[in-house]
C-alpha cells in the first residue's frame, strides 16, 4: 500500500465520526412536555452496554428523577423479559425471530412493536455487523443481486427459477465456465447465516446442500469462524463465501451487491450502510410492549424518542462501533410511535 493510500485510509477513518455528528444534528433535538419519573427495566443484548450507558445518561440529564434497572446478559434474553413483564424494554442486536414473536403472541394475543435504534457495525464482530460476501482474488467476478446469491447458496429459490452450481452460469468464460462454484459461510443455525438465508432466500429455508458450514452453536459468532470461512476461500480459487468483512486476506475480495436484478450496485462501507443502500446491512432494535390502540407506557415512549433524536444518535456516533440511522429511518421509527 503506497503512502498516499494509507493517508487517504486513515482521513477516511478519522473524519467519518465528524461526518455522521454533522449529518444527526439534522435531526430534531430532545425535547420533553412532561416530568418522567419511575423505573425502566431493560434485557437484552450485552453488546450494547456501552451504548445503552450512554442513552441513559443522556436521558437522565433530562429526567434526573428516572431510574434504570439493566439485565443485558444476550439478545436472546430481550423477548422473554418483555413477555413475562420483567423488562420494558427487550434491547435486541438483531430483528426478533418468528419464534421470539410467536412466544409474545401467546402471551398478550397481539404483536410487540418494534423500534430500530440504531445501525449495525460495518465490521466489529458481535455488534450486528453487515454480511459481506466474497470470492477469490483471481475470481474476474466484482458484483451479484440477491437473486443470483440465491440461485448460488439456496436450493428453492423463491426469487428466481433455477440452481446456480456453475461460474459460467454468471457469465464467466475460459477456465471458469465448467468450474464449479464452492460455498462457504457460518453454520446455518447461527444468527449471522439465520440473517443472510432470510434477506437473500426470500423467506425459504432450504440452503444449497454443498455448503461448507464453520462454527458451532455454543460459541454461534466467534471471530474466529468468520476467520476461518475466509482462509477456506483464500485457498478456493473457485469458491464464493458470505462471512465479515473485518477478516478480509489478501486472497479474497468483497463484491458489490443490488437488492434488485437491474441493480444499482453497493459495497458495504459505513455510509452505504447507514443509508441502508447494502442489501446485507444489519439493524439494533428495542421491542415494547404496546396493545394495539393504546398509547404506549408514558416513560417508555420517552425514552424511545430520546434514542430517536439528535443526542441520543449522537450518544451512537460516540460509542463508535455501531453507526448511527439516517434521518429518513429516524422519520419512520418515530411515526412507529405515533
């Protein structure tokens, strides 16, 4: 890497946080019409911590007189506080799965609302980063849709007709057209696989059955299996893999994605990201429990709307490891409320 790259990496890095500070202070600041006082219970993800510090220390200062009590022991905690009314609050790293809804259902006969609060991480494993998928350096390959990944990791294919087994299927010629594709990526049971099988399957489960799976369901996101799904690939000169871009070699590459057959195009950087322009970003979420036409819990709700403003995006931007939301998603999240 030449001089003048390094410097220009590192101006990047140093002045995004600049970037997204400038960009939330166009987001309404946090004003309250009403005194909040009592407790709010929150479990969940442990992850967020820190950030959570953060947002409770920018709400008390508007509200000395609330209280906290925290439990954030893992994302798989945050439901069931909320469904056995131990938790207002479940803090969760992820979407809420089919099953974690069902178990609310049962309970309250109507659905929890849920609210993003925040972006996940570019690269930081454990903090909801986004999924990048990569080939071999050598691979003339530089972007794919969602149809196409698929076609390559899926087997039913609800998107599109038909098996993608082959590169001359994606129109390489030469030595790659007879050559066929070798997946790689975390053990499907993970929730980074369980988030990639949802967004590119279109809802189906069945995944193509020559995956070659890495991890294990006692330590699910371990560095080291996104580690070891792209030394696999760096010796798969016709392999293809959906891992963390963090762990990146210099025997693989990332390439650009498209939600959409005509495209446009996107590779996973913060600001893509943010925006939600990668098809494979990642978001935090906070479920209440709110029954339909009912306003929710007074001290709830102002506590969501502080996340939801210019200090508590920037209480994010602080923290420095998840990424702020846009101002289009903080709108949406906010009528959310209404």
């Amino acid at each position: 890497m030449s001089t003048l790259q390094r410097f220009l990496m590192v101006s990047v890095v140093v002045a995004f946080p600049t970037m997204c500070v400038r960009a939330q202070n166009f987001l309404p600041s946090y004003h309250s019409s009403q005194t909040i006082t009592g407790t709010i219970r929150i479990w969940g993800n442990d992850r967020m911590e820190i950030l959570m510090k953060y947002w409770q220390e920018g709400f008390r200062r508007h509200h000395p007189d609330v209280r906290f009590e925290t439990n954030l022991i893992g994302t798989g905690t945050g439901m069931a506080g909320l469904y056995t009314s131990v938790a207002d609050l479940a803090l969760m790293g992820r979407a809420s799965t089919a099953k974690e809804i069902q178990a609310f259902e049962w309970v309250f006969r109507y659905k929890p609302l849920g609210i993003e609060v925040s972006t996940g991480s570019l690269d930081v494993p454990g903090k909801t980063f986004a999924v990048s998928v990569f080939v071999h350096k050598d691979n003339p390959l530089s972007k794919l849709t969602l149809t196409q990944l698929d076609a390559i990791f899926g087997s039913e294919h609800l998107r599109g007709p038909r098996n993608i087994r082959n590169w001359g299927d994606l129109g390489l010629t030469g030595e790659w057209r007879d050559k066929a594709i070798n997946c790689y990526g975390y053990n499907a049971e993970t929730a980074t696989a369980s988030f990639f099988k949802r967004v590119v399957f279109n809802g189906s489960d069945k995944w193509n059955c020559e995956l070659k799976e890495f991890g294990d369901l006692e330590q699910p996101e371990n560095s080291l299996h996104a580690q070891r799904v792209l030394d696999a690939l760096a010796k798969d000169r016709y392999g293809i893999a959906f891992s963390n871009l963090r762990f990146v070699n210099r025997q693989v590459k990332p390439i650009a994605l498209a939600a959409t057959d005509d495209g446009p195009y996107y590779e996973a950087t913060k600001g893509n990201l943010i925006q939600r322009k990668y098809p494979l970003t990642r978001a935090a979420f906070v479920y209440v429990n709110r029954a339909p036409g009912q306003p929710l819990n007074s001290k709830v709700e102002e506590f969501l709307r502080y996340i939801l403003s210019q200090e508590g995006q920037q209480d994010v931007v602080r923290e420095g490891d998840f990424l702020p939301l846009s101002g289009e998603t903080v709108r949406e999240q906010l009528r959310n409320l209404d």
